[in-house]
C-alpha cells in the first residue's frame, strides 16, 4: 500500500514496466501536472463580483487610456487615405495629357 501519492505513482510504473525513457512518461507527466493544477484550481476558485460602479469605472479608464491614440491612428490613416486619392488623381492628369 503506498503511503503517499508519488509512491504510488512510482509502484504504478514499475507494474507497467516503464523507464525514463519510455515513449509515455511525458503523457504520464503532463497528466499528473494537469491534475494537480486543476485540483488547485477547485480548491481556490474565485469569486467575481464586478457591479455597475466599478464595470463603468474600467469602460472609462480604458477609454481614457486608448481612446487618444486610436483617435490620432484614425485621424492619420484619413489623411494617408486624403493624399492618395489626390496622389492618384495627379497621376491620372500626368497620365491624360502625355
């Protein structure tokens, strides 16, 4: 009877015959890993409790926050667009009296 889980897991492979090098300990290891951190993720779940305050509170800081640059990326990319559209109208008249 093993006294600990990693005892266990260690009689479990010596009864499978698995080394090191075996093509499953990576699987093996991987599932272990996964297990424990989902058992610590069930013993400590979190509670979310966002209310209107503080949801209105976010939505502005990040207004604040990203609001003037996408308002100079915008204002920019009209006016990279506003020089094209003349750009190709130059070209078209260059074009027209050749």
């Amino acid at each position: 009877m093993p006294r600990t889980l990693l005892d266990g897991y260690a009689s479990s492979r010596k009864k499978a015959n698995l080394t090191a090098s075996g093509p499953k300990v990576g699987c093996e290891a991987f599932g272990l890993a996964a297990n424990v951190l989902l058992l610590a993720a069930l013993a400590c779940r979190p509670v979310l409790t966002i209310g209107w305050g503080e949801m209105f509170f976010i939505i502005a800081l990040l207004l604040i926050v990203i609001g003037p640059p996408l308002y100079r990326l915008f204002r920019r990319l009209e006016e990279f667009r506003r020089h094209e559209r003349e750009n190709e109208q130059n070209r078209r008249e260059r074009d027209k009296s050749r």
